[in-house]
C-alpha cells in the first residue's frame, strides 16, 4: 500500500517547482530606479512610472519605449550552508504614451516583465521545511500593468491602473493498474489539467508640483494571496497484470491546498528636490503591510479506498497550520543623480542609492521556520543620453546599474530543546544588475 502512496507523491510532485510573485516589487523597475536606491515615488522621469507612480506619466513629453534586462544572483544561507536559491534573469518592456484629449492632457502606459527560465512555477512545503519566505515564493513570475495618467493643470497629476500577474492550479489523473509487489509493473494512463490563472490588483499615484525645484508623491499597490489547489488522483486495479488483482477498483486521492505567493499592500510617499541645475535628491518612505500575510504551507488532504485493507489503513488528519505572526514595515530609501556631463550632443548621468528593509519576520522559536532577514541595498548607477541618434530616434537613452543587499546574520533560537530542526543561523547577499535603454520619439 505505500507503493501506491509513494507513486501519488511522485505524481503530485511532478507540478511542484517554487511558487514566486511580483518581481518588480522586489528588485525595482529600471536601471535607472535601481541605480537611485528605487526612491521613484515622486522622481520617475521614463516610462518606468508605470510601476513606482501612474501619476507620473502625465508628465512625460515624448512617447517613450523602454527595453531592459534584469540578472539577479541570490546567496541565501543557513548556518553558513547556501540553500541554493536560483537566479532570476528576465526581459522587462514598458511604453508610455502621452497625448491630448478635448484639451486634456492624458498618458498611457503599458509595462510587462518576461523571466526568460520559466513562465510559472510552484512549490509546496510543510511548515517546519526552513526557507527565506520573502524570497522562496516571489521572484519568476509574468507581470503586466496597464495605466491612465491625467495632468491637471500644471501642478497636480493623477494616475490609476491595473497589475496583472499569472497563478498556477492544477491537477493529475492516473488511471489504469498498479503494479503490486512490483511498482515497475504498473500499467497507467496519465493525464494532467493545468491552469494558468490571471491575478490582478489595483495601483494609484497622485503628485503634485509643490516649487518649481520641488515635487511630492504617493502611491499605491494593492496586495495578493493566491491559492494553489493541487489535486492528484489514482483510480484502478492494484496487483500483477499475471494474477488476479489484489483489490479491485482501488482509488487514492492527494490535495494540498497552500498560499501559491503573497504581495503585501504598499502605501509609499516620495519626493523629489532639485538642488541644482546639476543634482536631484530622491526619497522615499514605504509601509508594506506584511501582517496580512498567512502560513504559506502546504495542507495536504488524502483519501483512500483500498476494499477490505481500509480497516487496516488510517488516514492521517491534515495538521494546523500556525500562525506567521509577521508585521508590517517601514522602508525608508534614498538616491541621488548628478549631472556629470552636458553638451549639445550628450548628457552623462551619475547615480547612487541606498534602502533599508527591516525583516518582517520573528525570530522562528517555534514549529515553523519562514526565514527573513533584515536588508541593506546599496546601488550605483550610470547613464547615457545621446541627443541626436538616427532621423527617428532624439534622444536615445542608455542605463545601467548595479546594486547588492547584504543580509546580516539573525540568529534563530528555537523554545523546544527537540525540535527536529534545532537552533540556526540565516545570512546571506544578493547581486543585482540592470540595463535599460530608452527610445523617444
């Protein structure tokens, strides 16, 4: 009977990767935004106002096409151990089209980010499985945000859009034979029904032009928790296809129902001063609201019906899940950009930033173990702006930027001196590297 079982998981699992979610919300939209720490809330000039401020877009001159690249190399670790957490790379696009209607000033904008390693993927774990949360379930995943922006007058500006990001469900069917005593024996017929689900969430932004050498901002995202519900179901005879069956018409049914990712609600207020002709200062103050977020483990169902060897079967009940006890946070961040260079044919731009994020986790005493550290992100940046490039092309615009969170060492003491996972420490870094170029016409 434990090779029935045992062949369930095998199919249950063969939908399981690592459930990820919004990837700009983690690492940024634009070199441009990265290399000034992403304090953009009031201080987005490009079409990557699509994701930090919709308002924003109403500001823009020129219809704007933005093509750029992310690469992201985590090290993430316990007790000094990596836990081999993947890369992330992918293609992020983005337009923005201002125009005019009945004398309104009005922009659109589009932006979609493609990971170019896999479309979707999931993941279910239990809860005392040891995994950086935050990480683990958020970073490959397709997004595509829409927006409408409306200057009003030459002060305020108002924006509002939707944010689309995909989900994965499914299920897996295996009918036929199982072979029993030997599994290689089986004779099955497998089918399998996956569902790519469309998530969406809501984003606002208002600025306004408080001096002509100072702008103020805020915005906001609306947070996601989507199920995942697999399903795995085994339907047939069991025994040698020699003989006659062991039990006949036998059926075994998996379910595990978990949290598929989690994007927490964002409020950020931003402003942007320019102190000179030369320098632009950036900041920014978010509140994610991560007490929202629940147990992400997996609550696995299972039914059996094995004719008369049920009575020697017990199906265990699913175990509770407890609570994360996560809270919300503040994250403050910071950029500056300098004018390096100006001529009649190019401008050079230099940029540097800085953020902190406080972990949103407790210290994992008890059962479960949702790891998250506290996070210093430091980043530099550059860019190129050639005046004249080609009859259709004025400006072209070239970034880059670099940036790297450094996790400092937590220590996690657990309450139960027999606890199967014990007393660890987590730490760990992650490198980040951004190329933008930019077309106006």
């Amino acid at each position: 009977m434990r090779r029935v079982t045992a062949l369930a998981a095998v199919a249950l699992l063969a939908l399981s990767g690592r459930a990820h979610g919004n990837p700009l919300t983690m690492y940024g939209s634009g070199a441009r935004g990265v290399g000034m720490g992403g304090a953009q809330t009031a201080a987005s000039r490009d079409s990557s106002a699509n994701f930090y401020n919709p308002a924003l877009l109403a500001r823009l001159p020129h219809l704007e096409i933005d093509v750029g690249y992310r690469l992201t190399l985590p090290d993430l670790r316990l007790n000094d151990h990596s836990l081999g957490v993947d890369s992330t790379r992918g293609t992020r696009m983005s337009l923005a089209m201002p125009g005019q209607l009945g004398g309104v000033h009005l922009a659109t904008g589009l932006s979609v980010y493609l990971p170019d390693q896999q479309l979707t993927r999931i993941r279910s774990l239990s809860q005392e499985q040891p995994r950086f949360a935050l990480y683990d379930n958020r970073a490959q995943r397709i997004f595509l945000g829409v927006n409408l922006a409306v200057a009003i007058g030459d002060k305020l500006s108002l924006g509002a859009g939707l944010g689309y990001l995909t989900a994965t469900s499914g299920s897996v069917t295996l009918l036929g034979r199982v072979g029993f005593p030997d599994a290689a024996d089986s004779d099955l017929r497998l089918s399998m029904d996956v569902d790519v689900k469309r998530l969406v969430y809501p984003s606002l932004g208002i600025a306004y032009q408080l001096r002509p050498w100072l702008r103020v901002a805020g915005a906001f995202r609306g947070g996601l928790q989507p199920i995942t519900d697999l399903s795995v179901d085994i339907q047939g005879d069991i025994g040698s296809a020699q003989r006659d069956p062991i039990v006949e018409d036998a059926a075994v049914h998996l379910r595990t129902v978990s949290l598929s990712h989690f994007q927490p609600a964002e409020f950020c207020l931003g402003l942007e001063a320019r102190i000179s002709s030369r320098l632009t200062l950036a900041s920014d103050l978010a509140l994610h609201r991560w007490s929202k977020f629940r147990n992400p483990a997996a609550l696995l169902e299972s039914e059996l019906e094995l004719g008369e060897f049920n009575e020697f079967l017990k199906v265990p009940e699913p175990l509770l899940l407890a609570a994360t006890s996560y809270h919300d946070i503040l994250i403050p961040r910071m950029g500056l950009e300098w004018l390096a260079h100006s001529s009649a044919r190019r401008d050079v731009h230099t940029r540097v930033g800085y953020s902190y994020e406080p972990s949103p986790a407790p210290e994992q005493i008890g059962v479960t173990n949702f790891v998250d550290n506290d996070k210093h992100t430091a980043s530099l940046g550059a860019g190129l702006t050639m005046r004249e490039f080609g009859p259709f092309l004025s400006p072209l615009s070239l970034d880059a930027s670099v940036a790297l969170a450094l996790l400092p060492s937590r220590s996690h003491h657990k309450l139960s001196p027999i606890d199967p996972i014990g007393d660890y420490r987590s730490s760990g870094s992650i490198w980040q590297f951004f190329m933008t170029s930019r077309f106006r016409f």
